[in-house]
C-alpha cells in the first residue's frame, strides 16, 4: 500500500511539472529586452497632461529610454486600440464598453481631463519605430480569434523588438500555433485573492500556470504580490525562463523585488538606473 500511494504521489508531481513547463526547446533571444525597465501604459505622468496608454505617455518612455507595455483591444468595427479598462467609464467617464462603439466614436473621447485620444494600435508603433522595446497585452475574453490575427496583422510589419502577452491562454496558445517566431508571455496572478469573478476550478490553474504545457509560453509576466507561488518558482528556477513583474509601484519595491524576478513593468515613480 505504501508503495501504491508513493508511485501516486510521483505521478501526481511528474504531471504537475509537466503542466507548468513553459517552453524550453526554441527559445528566442530575449536579449533585446534585457538592461531596463518598462513603463506600465506608457510613462504617464498627471492626468491632464500624459495619461496612461496615450501618446505622450508614450513619448515620454521614449524620452527617458524606457520599454514601453501596453493593451490593446478592438472597436465594435474591429480596429485595435490601446486602451486599458473594457469599460470606458473610469477613463473617459462613459458607461459604455470599448467593443460598444466604432473606432470613430471612441475618437471622440478625451482620456481624462487631457486632449489626448485613444490610440489606433499603428500610431503608437510608428511613434516608438523600434526606439525602445515593447511588451503588448492582448486583452481578450472571448475573441481572441479575432484580436490576435488583426493585432498580428499590424506586428507582422513592425521592425522593432517586441513581445506579447496575456492573461487569456488561449490568445498565448494562438501566438504559439500561428506565429511561433514572436515572443509570447502568460500573464498571471493570485486569481482567488483578485475582483476577477470566474470559477475557483479555473482560477486555480491559471494562478499555477496549468495551462503552460499546451501554450508554451517563452516568459511569465507575474503580479510582483505573489512571487512565492510556487509554480511561478519553478518556472524561474528550475526551468530558467525569463520572468517579469508587473506593477512596481516605487522604488522602496523595485528593490525589495529585484531577486525575484529579471524585468519590470513600473509606474508612479521615476527608477534612478538601468537594469545591469
């Protein structure tokens, strides 16, 4: 019996290994994206002058030599835009979701209290033109059949460094079947301590990163919080794959986390170095 129950337990461990393993084997160089940081939405500094996931935002990145992430999602008339929140209430002070309203009407918005507008995915990578890295969130929920192929027809063109990521799987297993050459990364947090409502089963695997053995993804972008998962460990240390923190919020926090992980996606605050 007690042999039965060990040889359980060691396929137990073996499976789970297994679902973790981000991918290995073909690994691109990430070495453009290494020795500095990036800025969360752009490197967006009062609201009224350089907003999160605007242009200016992204010029003063730029400015300061910083990787620039942002999100892209699409308009009812399937345009990709950067824009953050599904909902548009919090930004633009509308109740109304972005796939509610055409590229033209949500042009119409201001993002916050500044002039600045919504951009079309194609302002924003001939603004940065290969200047600084970038790392693009797919933000999708059920289409992202749709968002992926047109985001991928518009990166396909871009000459610069960049990567992708999202915290739907199936948006990083699309990158993995259909253009396995770009750089893709699982997005991941503490799911059963989020506002995120879904079910505790699904939550559960994708806080562990379960779903890595079919996405394959080439780096995990984890909530900078939860370090000490342990799936998130074995990724880094066992595995080796690269790993990024998202949000530091100061400076006290960039160095506490600095061990922890190898990039960092920052906001509210300006970091004193490059990464060495």
């Amino acid at each position: 019996m007690f042999f039965y129950i060990l040889g359980i337990i060691l396929m137990v461990i073996i499976l789970y290994l297994l679902a973790i393993m981000p991918e290995t084997l073909n690994r691109p160089d990430l070495n453009l994206f290494y020795k500095r940081y990036y800025a969360h939405r752009g490197f967006h500094k009062e609201k009224f002058i350089a907003p999160e996931n605007s242009m200016a935002a992204f010029q003063f990145a730029i400015n300061h030599g910083f990787g620039i992430e942002f999100d892209i999602q699409l308009s009812k008339d399937r345009v990709p835009v950067v824009f953050h929140d599904f909902n548009l209430k919090r930004v633009c002070g509308i109740d109304k979701n972005v796939n509610e309203l055409t590229f033209q009407e949500l042009r119409a918005l201001t993002l916050f209290d500044s002039k600045e507008k919504i951009p079309h995915l194609k302002e924003v990578i001939d603004l940065v033109n290969g200047q600084v890295p970038l790392i693009v969130e797919i933000k999708s929920r059920f289409n992202y059949l749709s968002i992926c192929s047109i985001v991928a027809s518009y990166l396909d063109n871009y000459s610069g460094a960049y990567c992708v990521e999202s915290f739907n799987p199936l948006a990083v297993l699309w990158y993995k079947k259909n253009r396995p050459q770009v750089i893709r990364g699982q997005l991941s947090t503490n799911y059963l301590k989020s506002e995120i409502k879904q079910s505790k089963i699904f939550s559960f695997l994708l806080q562990n990163l379960m779903f890595n053995f079919i996405t394959r993804p080439h780096f995990i972008s984890y909530n900078y919080k939860y370090h000490d998962n342990l799936s998130f460990i074995l990724c880094k240390r066992l595995y080796k794959v690269t790993t990024i923190a998202y949000t530091i919020p100061s400076k006290i926090e960039l160095d506490n986390y600095l061990k922890y992980f190898d990039l960092f996606i920052f906001e509210n605050f300006l970091p004193d170095n490059p990464l060495n």
